[in-house]
C-alpha cells in the first residue's frame, strides 16, 4: 500500500492497522457487541488515508460507504425505526436527493450531444438495456437463489446507468461527454424500458405492476431531475456554497440508501451474502467486458470503447433499491442492490485507475487491447 508523503494521513494508515487488530481480537473473544464500531473505525480511518494518494483517492468514497454499511450490518436496530418512525421512509426521499443533484449537473447542452454524436450515445443505450438485462437473467438462473432474490438481480440489470459511471469515465480517461449523455438518455428511457424488461425477464420470479413501476421510476427519478435541470439554469452558480455542498447531499443520500437496505435486509443477507457477492461481482464484471468488446466490434476509438464499458457494467442501483421498497420487498428485491453499489464502485474505481495509467489511441479506433477482461 502506498503511503502518503504526509504525516496526518501516515497517521490514519496506522490507525486502521490498529482498529482493524482490534476488530480481529474482539471477534475471536466473541465480543461482537464492539465489533461493528471498530470495523467502522477501520474503514473510516482507510477511507481518510486514501485521500492523501493520488492512486488510491478514488476509492475514498467506496471504502466511507463500507464503513456505514459495517455498522447497519451489525447494528440494524438502530437503522430501521427510531422510536415509532421508520427508517424506511427516508428512502426514497434520499433518492430523490440524487437524482435532483444529477439533473444540477446536467444541462441542455448535455442532450444536444445526441445529435452531434448519435451513434455512440445509441450503442451506448442499447447495449446497457440488453446486456445487463439479459446477463442478470442468466445469473440468476446460475445461482438458483430465491425467487424474489433472483427478481433483485434481474431488477438492477434492467435499471439505467448512474453518476458513478460518469466518475469512473473521467477517472478512466474516457469520453466524458459520450458517458454523460448515455447516463442522460438512459434515464429518460427507464419509465418505459425499465418495467417492459422487469415484466418481460422478471415476471415469472416477482409480481411486477408495469403502470406502478412507472409512476415510482417518475417520480424517483424524472421530476427530480427536471427539477435539477430548473434549478441549474435559475440558481446553480449563483451561490457558490450551495454548489460545493450539492454533491455532498448527494453522497449523503447515497449513504443513506445503502444502509436502510443492509439493515432491512440484513438476515437475509447474512444468509446469501457470500454467493449474493460472487453473483453480482460476475454480472458487473460481465457487463464491463461485454460492453468494452461490443464497442471494439464496431470499431469505436478507444475512449468510447471505455466509456461504453462502464455505461454498461456500471447501473442505478439507488434506483432499484427505491423500486423494491416501492415493491414492498426492500428485505428481499432489494438486497441485491445494496451488494451491486459497493460491488460495481470497488471494480468501477480499479479499472478505471488502471485506465488512467494508460493513454488511450486517439488516433485509430479500437488500437490496443485494453479490455478489462
């Protein structure tokens, strides 16, 4: 692990060593009661460290997110009711706190890339809604889960693609603009193509209400963004406060999202967890691969070759979580996008960083083999 040349972040990397012995020493005397806390502090302590390396920067947030995730695993109770509220309904109003944050950072100009680059914005969109779809659908044959478990994994490959992608294209090198307007054009279609593709590959393992899919899809996701999109032309800008602190929100939401799933679902999880794992780990993997080739088949330069690889491997797995709580079955649909967030942003950080290290061939399409396969 590389260290930073700073000394309060040296201090950190000592720090998790610390927090991470003591995590290994309480769970072998069995004193689980402290040792959520402690893996927290590990994470916590990690995520902070990495903020001091230029390689390791980009998993910052990813290993912040583990460390919330590690306290509603072994805290549950205290994420699904304070007193008598419920937890649960801070959900899709967090969402709906992403979604208004992307359509901030979208303009009109984000949608004219349509026309100045309408084919790769079309392979782009039409790979990411048969690909994933159709490779969720075989994984969750593969691994024979639960019915309801199966219908998550299929639920997360029929969702649009997400921010995290247009992160990981610019971290990667790869064509910003192209990712933006894909992730843009994606959203837009899922009240419609979201659902047609739940009924169509998921019907026969969950109950699924085409016309009430597409009402929790607009309201989850379009009018937050339309009401992004309002905000940026009459505020953003205007009070340059409110514009450092909007991703934050954001990210916070994200947090949120992420621990009311792990804490509804956490007996379960704890059940399937390990397999739930490898089974989204391979649809994410799959996606990648398959995107990144289907564009070098058609001999897009290398830059969309990459981005078109992450639009695709990369999904709104907030979105799917909100629809399984929507569903009634956050504890169940639900479970397999709370494992694909922190799954696809682990592997969407490292190739992304191993992308970085390797300039693209602007020059000729397709140039050298660079597959994250």
């Amino acid at each position: 692990m590389a260290s930073s040349k700073r000394p309060v972040f040296s201090f950190f990397y000592v720090a998790a060593i610390v927090f991470i012995l003591g995590y290994v020493f309480i769970t072998v005397q069995q004193l689980h009661e402290w040792g959520g806390w402690l893996l927290m502090l590990f994470f916590l302590s990690l995520a902070i460290a990495f903020r001091g390396n230029k390689v390791l920067k980009g998993f910052s947030y990813t290993v912040m997110i583990l460390a919330v995730v590690s306290l509603a695993m072994y805290y549950p109770e205290y994420f699904i009711s304070i007193g008598d509220f419920k937890v649960q309904r801070l959900l899709i109003p967090s969402l709906q706190v992403i979604m208004f944050g992307m359509g901030i950072e979208l303009s009109l100009k984000d949608f004219a890339n349509v026309i100045k680059m309408p084919k790769g914005i079309i392979i782009g969109v039409i790979c990411h809604y048969t690909i994933m779809p159709l490779v969720g659908l075989l994984v969750a044959r593969l691994f024979n889960f639960p019915p309801e478990i199966a219908g998550g994994i299929i639920l997360i490959g029929c969702c649009p693609s997400g921010l995290a992608s247009n992160v990981m294209s610019y971290l990667a090198r790869a064509n910003l603009a192209l990712s933006v307007s894909v992730t843009a054009i994606s959203t837009l279609l899922a009240p419609f193509l979201t659902p047609l593709l739940m009924q169509l590959l998921g019907g026969s393992y969950v109950e699924v209400d085409f016309w009430k899919m597409v009402w929790h899809i607009t309201e989850i996701v379009i009018l937050p963004i339309a009401a992004g999109l309002v905000f940026h032309y009459l505020v953003f800008g205007k009070f340059k406060w409110l514009d450092k602190a909007m991703p934050y929100f954001s990210m916070f939401g994200i947090a949120m999202v992420l621990v009311i799933i792990v804490a509804s679902g956490r007996d379960s999880l704890l059940k399937v967890g390990g397999l739930l794992i490898v089974a989204t780990l391979l649809h994410n993997l799959t996606g990648y691969f398959l995107g990144y080739w289907s564009a070098r088949l058609l001999k897009f330069p290398e830059k969309d070759c990459r981005t078109i690889a992450l639009e695709v491997g990369m999904q709104n797995a907030g979105l799917a979580s909100g629809l399984a709580s929507a569903m009634g079955k956050i504890a169940t649909i639900g479970l397999a996008p709370a494992v694909f967030g922190p799954v696809m942003n682990i592997t969407g950080s490292a190739l992304a960083s191993w992308w970085h290290n390797r300039l693209p061939d602007e020059g000729k399409p397709g140039t050298k083999v660079q597959s994250p396969g």
